[in-house]
C-alpha cells in the first residue's frame, strides 16, 4: 500500500492540467488514474476544432489539445494507470489525514493506495433517456449526443440517417453538423427552453450555416417505433414548459439524440461525505478549489459544467497548485466569506473566499438571457465591482476577476447579482 503525496481521479483536460500544477511546485510523488485507455477524457473525441483559442491562442482540435497536456504529462514523468476505475475515496483511519483510494485496474488488480491529497477530475455524464419520461415506445435509434459522438468519430458507425435532436446544447449542436457531415439529414433541433443552451459561436457554425432548424420552446412528446425509431411527435411549450395541445408536429426519423444536460461524476465525493452544491452538482470549493475535506480539491467539470475546456485548464491548474501548497504545510488563509448567487444569476464558482487570498476569478452562468444589465458583486449593501454587459445567456460561463483590493474590502458574505442598467 503505497503512500503518494497527489492522487488526481480522472485524466482529462482537468487532471492533467491539475498533476501539472502540483509537479511545477515541486511535487513529484504523483500518481493519474483513468478508466479509459488513454489519457484525454471526453476531448477524445471531440474532433471538431475549436478549442484551445485562449489557453494556446490557436485553434485546436480535442484531440490535439489532449495530446499537448498528454505530452507534458509524459515529459515530466508523471505516473499514469490508466483502464483502471476508483471505486471508492475515504479518510484512512489511521488518524492521519490521508486519503485512501480504492481502485480496480485491468493490470494491477485491486489497489488500496494512501495519499496525502487528492484531486477529484472525474467530469460529468449525460443526462439519459430515462430523466425525461417521454412517451413512448423502446426502440433502437435512441442515443445521448455524446455516445453518438463516440460512434461516429472513435468506432466508425453511423447511428441513423434521419435524426431529431433533443436538447441545443454545445453537444447537441456539435452533432447535429457531424451528422450532417457524415451523411445524415438532421430534421431539427429541439429545445424546451426559449434560448439555446449552447455557446453563440456553436448556433451560427453547426446549425445555421447547415439550414438546420433550431425549435425553441418545443420538446419530443412522443416517440414512435417498435424495433427502430420511426419518428418523434414534438410540440410547442408554453411559459412554465408544457406541451400546448394542437401544436403537436409528427417528424419521420430513424434517430433520436438526445442533448438535455451533463451531471457531474460526484458519486465517490458524495460517499466521501464531500459538501455538494445542489445548483451546480459539483462540490462547495473555496478559492483553491478545495473542498470541505481538508486536502481533496475538485476542478474541471465534476466541479460545474464548464463551456470551454480553456478555463477547465486554467481551474485544474490552481487545484494543482493548491495541493502542492497543502503538501507544504501552507495553511488556507483565515476569515472565509460565503460566496452567493442572487437576482439572475443561477450559481457561482468558488462558493466561499478568504478575503485576505490574492486575486480571485468568479465563475458563474445566469438563468435567463439578460440584455443591457450590470454584473454586481456586493458585500452587505457595499458594491465591490459593477461592471455593465450587453448580453448575458445560460450557455456560457461568466468570468469575473476581482482584485486582491477588492477582497481586503470584504468583511461579510458576497452576493453576486444582476441589476438592470441606469438602476441605482
Ligand atoms: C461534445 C463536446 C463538445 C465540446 N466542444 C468544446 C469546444 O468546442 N471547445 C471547448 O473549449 N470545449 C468543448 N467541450 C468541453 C470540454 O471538452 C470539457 O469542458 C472538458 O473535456 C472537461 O474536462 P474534464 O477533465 O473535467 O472532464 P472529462 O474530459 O470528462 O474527463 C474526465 C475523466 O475522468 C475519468 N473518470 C471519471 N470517473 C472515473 C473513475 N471513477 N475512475 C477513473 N476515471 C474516472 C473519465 O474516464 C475521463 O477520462 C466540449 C465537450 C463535449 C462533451
């Protein structure tokens, strides 16, 4: 039973960037679990460009961006076990503070490995059929976007030739142009809400210029098919996002994908008694991406759904970083503040601060398009920073940096909140 000082659960984007953060400070007893076959998680197979534009200023594929950090991994020597799936996180009980991870791998067997700190990478799934309750029969031709993704562009299968999608975000969208590309006529994309759940940028590039059509505020109340998926019944939803009788359409298909959320991996943080946020489904973090367990840091997309793996990198980094500085003995700074979400905004990132850390980045998504508001971030009835946005929506991730200035002013709860322009 081997004692390690950093233990990153996942080798996606996030774990990589986080074993790195850690190895740059000096730490070099580290060891990557994956349960795939290679290091890279979802980018895999993400083969469309697009990522990658703010981290290396260059557009890069999923792949091509995995393979850097990859590399790096490698070059620096880290230690990686991949096909092997952890199990279970616990506190050792031998009162030292460890952490003990139990993992089964297709080459070492069952393991029981010790480690000073942990960081949990393990990103999100997708929300499957059986969420929904949709009507209907069970027929083959039914596929999470993701898992088709996976079809098309790793094993070489087409899933369908007439395909409705479910769901418009940045999965949902990305599919519908692979399909396309591959052949496919997509019928439409449909989506509950009134906006699209996916980055701008997605909408023009894979449905626009295909002619796809974009459904807003429709839903699949029916699928239609015994052995094989032989069309779907949408309709139109009204204000609180029920069909609206008389609006239903009858859409011949062989394919349903489904695109209708991502729910981060949280099982072995939750059965580690980890603190959960249950508007984001990840954990509660403070500034350095550690959780209420002392010493287990989350970062990437088990922590909140991210829209660009660009900032999943940069947030590994500093849980990376942050382990490194727990290994040293660097005490978290005293006096944490509770971070909250309010008035349109749906969640932020980090939830608590200590106001006497460095600068600090917000991360937060809001619950409604918003046009010509104010970004407030308050304390009491004190405004630390207001800054004016001409539009904000649900698909992309906000950015707010705050100085450590700002932070020195804080002596209570953070509210962050959006105000309408010209209001006092
Ligand atoms: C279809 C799609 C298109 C996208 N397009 C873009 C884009 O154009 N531009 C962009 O910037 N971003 C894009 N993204 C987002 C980006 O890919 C993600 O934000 C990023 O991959 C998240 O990184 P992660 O490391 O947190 O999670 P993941 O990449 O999901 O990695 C998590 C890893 O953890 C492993 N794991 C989980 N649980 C366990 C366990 N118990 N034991 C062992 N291993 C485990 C998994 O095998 C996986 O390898 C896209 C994402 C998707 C799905």
């Amino acid at each position: 039973m081997e004692r390690l000082d950093l233990v990153v659960i996942g080798g996606g984007p996030a774990g990589m960037a986080a074993a790195l953060g850690a190895w740059h400070q000096g730490v070099r007893n580290i060891l990557i679990l994956d349960r795939e076959a290679q290091l890279g998680g979802i980018l895999e197979q993400c083969i469309h460009n697009g990522f990658g534009l703010h981290h290396f200023k260059e557009e890069l594929t999923g792949p091509e961006y995995a393979a850097r950090y990859a590399k790096e991994v490698a070059d620096c020597g880290i230690c990686c076990l991949l096909d092997t799936m952890v199990l279970d996180l616990a506190e050792a009980l031998d009162g030292s503070g460890d952490k003990v991870v139990t993992a089964v791998s297709s080459k070492e067997g069952y393991l029981r490995i010790h480690a000073k700190t942990v960081v949990l990478a393990m990103g999100c799934r997708e929300r499957p059929r059986g969420a929904l309750n949709t009507p209907g029969t069970r027929p083959a031709g039914i596929y999470t976007a993701g898992a088709a993704q996976k079809f098309v562009n790793i094993k070489g299968y087409m899933p369908g030739k007439e395909v409705v999608i479910l769901g418009s975000g940045d999965i949902g969208l990305i599919m519908a142009r692979r399909m396309t590309l591959e052949g496919a006529k997509v019928k439409a994309v449909c989506e509950l809400m009134p906006y699209s759940g996916g980055l701008t940028r997605n909408i023009v590039q894979c449905l626009e210029d295909f002619g796809i059509p974009l459904k807003l505020s429709h839903t699949v109340v029916r699928i239609h098919g015994r052995e094989r998926v032989e069309g779907v019944t949408i309709a139109a939803v009204d204000g609180s996002r029920k069909p609206i009788p008389g609006s239903e359409e009858f859409i011949p298909c062989d394919t349903l994908l489904l695109s209708v959320g991502l729910i981060p991996e949280n099982e072995l943080s939750r059965a580690a008694g980890v603190k959960m946020d249950p508007v984001t489904g990840g954990a509660v973090v403070d500034q350095n991406r550690q959780t209420s367990l002392p010493g287990v840091f989350a970062c990437g997309n088990v922590l909140h759904v991210h829209d660009l793996v660009d900032y999943v990198s940069e947030e590994a980094e500093l849980a990376g970083q942050s382990a490194a500085a727990y290994l040293r003995g660097e005490a978290p700074c005293g006096g944490t503040v509770e971070v909250k979400a309010r008035d349109g905004v749906r969640y932020v990132v980090p939830q608590r601060l200590c106001k006497d850390a460095g600068p600090v980045s917000l991360y937060f998504r809001v619950g409604d398009i918003y046009k010509d508001v104010k970004i407030v971030v308050k304390c009491g009835e004190k405004v630390l920073l207001s800054r004016p946005k001409k539009k904000v929506v649900p698909g992309e991730m906000e950015r707010l940096p705050l100085t450590a200035g700002i932070l020195s002013q804080i002596d209570g709860d953070v509210t962050v909140c959006l105000e309408q322009k010209g209001a006092e």
